[in-house]
C-alpha cells in the first residue's frame, strides 16, 4: 500500500483507521455518505462570486479580490489545493496589488464543505500571510468545521490517490 502522504502530520490511531477502511474498500463509501453530494459552482464566474459572497460576510475591510478561477495547472500532488497570489505593480508613485486565488479543478466535482474550506483557506491569505495561530483561527471563524473538512478533503485525495476515480459527479 502506498504511503498516507496527505495525512502524515495526523496521529498514528487516525492512520491506522484510515488504513483500516483502505483496506476494507469502504473509504470511498464513507466519504459519499458524509457527502452525499458536488457542489454547483461550475464556472469562474460562479466560483468568484461564492469567493465574494465569503469575503464580504467575514472580511470586509480586508483587500479585494480581483480574480478567482478554478485552474488545471494547479497539481494536488504539489500540495496545492488552491492558490493565493499577490500581483504588485507600480503606478505612477504608488504600490498597487492585486489579489488572486486559484482553486485546483479537481475540486469542481467535489462537495460544497470541500470548496468552502479551500475559498475560506485562500481567503484567509489575505490578511494572515503565513500559516500561523492566527491564520487558522480566522479561517475557524469563518467556517468552524475547517479542520473537519480540512481532514475529509485529505482522505478524499487519499481515495483519489489510491483509486484514481473522482467520488462526485458534476450535476
């Protein structure tokens, strides 16, 4: 069996449950009954503005968002679920910066919880840089089961891995 390699900072009790349904084909099962269903953010524009509608309820004053888009080029295999870029550039005797996230295509077929982390995750890039105490108990006031997801969207690429089929249709 191949390594836990999205779950190597969990106990050795959790992998050893996670092992335990590997084993017996029923990690997929579980993940579909905890997440019967996708998501129907299937466009940038949709997904920019579920971003939007995210930011505008928990960081207003934070810095805008000027592009969101889901992106093939982003690889899971990289670590990168989604990704938050600073673009700086110089007008005139000022400093200007554009914010952009990117979220992995992989998880256009995905349940909503999965997409609400990663949007909240890049979100909360915004105004907590690194990933720190501060940063996690923003993205935790934005969506208090971020931990929950975060560890279910982990056995979901674990599933992946080991399967190589997605769980969830496109609706």
């Amino acid at each position: 069996m191949q390594p836990l390699k999205y779950l190597g900072a969990y106990s050795d009790q959790t992998l050893a449950q996670v092992t335990q349904l590997i084993e017996q084909n029923k990690l997929g099962d579980v993940l579909k009954q905890r997440y019967p269903a996708a998501h129907d953010v299937r466009t940038d524009r949709a997904l920019y503005d579920y971003v939007q509608d995210l930011k505008s309820e928990f960081l207003r004053n934070a810095d805008p968002i000027n592009k969101v888009a889901f992106d093939g080029k982003l690889h899971v295999i990289q670590h990168a679920l989604g990704l938050h870029t600073t673009i700086s550039r110089v007008q005139g005797n000022k400093l200007k910066s554009k914010h952009e996230i990117r979220v992995a295509t992989v998880f256009k077929d995905a349940p909503i919880e999965f997409l609400r982390m990663i949007a909240v995750h890049e979100l909360a890039h915004v105004k907590e840089k690194q990933h720190g105490k501060a940063f996690y108990k923003l993205c935790c006031y934005m969506e208090p089961n971020y931990h929950q997801y975060e560890f279910d969207l982990r056995l979901y690429l674990t599933e992946l891995d080991i399967s190589g089929k997605r769980l969830w249709n496109a609706t």
